[in-house]
C-alpha cells in the first residue's frame, strides 16, 4: 500500500518507496500560506510534487529516515496549539496521526510537533518499521503497528486504557467527531476536538461537525468561513477559530508562546479579508 497525502490546495499525492509516483490536481489555485513561506504563487500539480519532494528531503516523510527535530512551522498551526498546551500542562495527551504509524497518542510535546509540523491532510500510510521505532522511543503509542490505520477512536479508547483524562484529539470526520463525544460522555473525560482538513466540506457536513468541535481551522473551505462563530479567532488569511471555552485557553495559551508582535482586540468575528483568502474557496 502507497502512503497518500493531500496538501497544497487539497492535492492528492501517491508517495511509495520516498518517491512521488502520482499527483492529482488541486482544489485551490492560491493560499497564502505557502505564497508567504515557499513563494509559490499559483498552486498546481507540479508545484504540489515539488513541495512533497522538499518534505521528503526535509524530515524523511514517508521513509525510514523521518525526523521529529522540526520546530515550528506556523504560529498557530493545530500542532502548535497542541505542543504549547502540553508543554504547559493543560492537557496530558494528543491522538493524532503521522505517516508511517497511523494514528499516535502521546504526551511528548516535541513528538507532536515533530509530527505535525510538515503534515497535511494524510489519507492512508502504511507501517515503516524505523518510524514506529523512532516514536515509540520518543514517548508515543501507536495503535495499529500491523496495517498503521488512521482510526482516532481507537487512538482516543487507547489514551482512556493509559490513564490520560485532558486530551486533544484531531478530527477530519464529522462522524468520528460524534462517536468521539460519546466516548468523552461515556469515560468521563475532558476530550478537545480540534477539526482540520475541511476544504471542500458540505454545508450540512460543516454545520453538524461545528457542535462538537472546540477549535476549526478554516483551510480553504467556503463553507467553514460561512458557519463559523468563533470564540477566538487566530490569523486572517487561513485562520484558526476557538469556538468553545476550552478551545479558547488552547488558543491563547498558544498565543503567549509567540514572540512576534500580537494585536488582541474586541471585534466581530470572524475577520476575512478578501484579499487574504484562498482562492478559490471550496
């Protein structure tokens, strides 16, 4: 089984053996992410393959030599957020995915970063020996050494089994977000949902996951700008939205950590200026 991804504009790309063997087209033409931080300013297959290749050459992705050093990519990434809160004790443990194991529940803020720092939308991995290696020395739990499934709900049961009660979990399903609150009602814990991946989310889709979510990031998606009502909302061009208390702390939690200028205002969210946003907006 090839490792797939989506990344740069929801663009589907096939890596097998640190090669990339396939690349679909994507969604969006323009983000303002990586028009600010690799220069790119239309997003397009080519560009796409290029920008897999640079995280393959970068920390290893999909191969044996995945590195877990990268500090941090964006000031309020959903890997950021969730390295700071452990760092500072708020939560004791994430559920969230990394290519080569699956899904990984651990309590080293490093470990999460290291992970997240370079990922976007993984879709399916398959087990690298070295990498679940590399996790299980650093502190994480993988749930599915055998086939490296992607399964937060076994990644959540599991965080219950070790004892952990304040843990965030990353979610790209509306469904799984559901079944994730149960089993918040049904052990008692204090589970943080945060919601990524959502370009090209259905309204209805985007409207039922909204409620069990504590934080979203907007991505490219229309539909998430439409429904939001946001807490907290950090960043204008691909923001990040606090929509509960709990997702409120995390966020300026994370904020503290940041040392570049901050402006914190009262103000109508969310803010999204035209010019800002990706483009198109699925």
């Amino acid at each position: 089984m090839p490792h797939v991804m989506e990344l740069f504009g929801k663009t589907r790309v096939v890596v097998k053996d640190g090669e990339v063997v396939e690349v679909g087209e994507p969604v969006a033409e323009w983000c303002p992410v990586f028009s600010k931080v690799a220069g790119v300013s239309k997003l397009t297959a080519e560009e796409a393959k290029k920008n897999m290749e640079y995280r393959i050459r970068e920390i290893g992705m999909f191969t044996p030599q995945r590195r877990f050093d990268h500090g941090v990519f964006v000031n309020f990434g959903a890997s950021e957020i969730m390295m700071t809160a452990l760092r500072c004790g708020l939560i004791d443990c994430t559920v969230t995915v990394c290519d080569g194991a699956g899904t990984v529940v651990t309590d080293n803020p490093v470990l999460v970063q290291g992970m997240g720092a370079l990922m976007s939308g993984l879709v399916e991995t398959e087990p690298i020996p070295e990498v679940i290696s590399k996790i299980e020395a650093m502190g994480g739990v993988v749930i599915d050494k055998e086939t490296a499934s992607i399964d937060q709900i076994s990644g959540l049961m599991k965080a219950c089994e070790l004892g952990y009660r304040d843990i965030v979990v990353s979610v790209v399903s509306p469904i799984d977000a559901g079944k994730l609150r149960d089993i918040e009602k049904e052990h008692g814990i204090n589970l943080v949902l945060i919601g990524a991946h959502l370009t090209g989310i259905k309204e209805n889709e985007a409207a039922g996951i909204m409620g069990l979510l504590d934080i979203v990031t907007g991505c490219a998606s229309r539909t998430v700008r439409d429904v939001v009502k946001p807490l907290v909302q950090a960043g204008t061009s691909v923001p990040m939205f606090a929509l509960t208390q709990k997702g409120k702390e995390l966020l300026l939690e994370r904020a503290k950590e940041i040392e570049a200028q901050l402006l914190v205002n009262t103000t109508k969210l969310p803010v999204l200026p035209e010019h800002k946003q990706p483009k198109p907006l699925g």
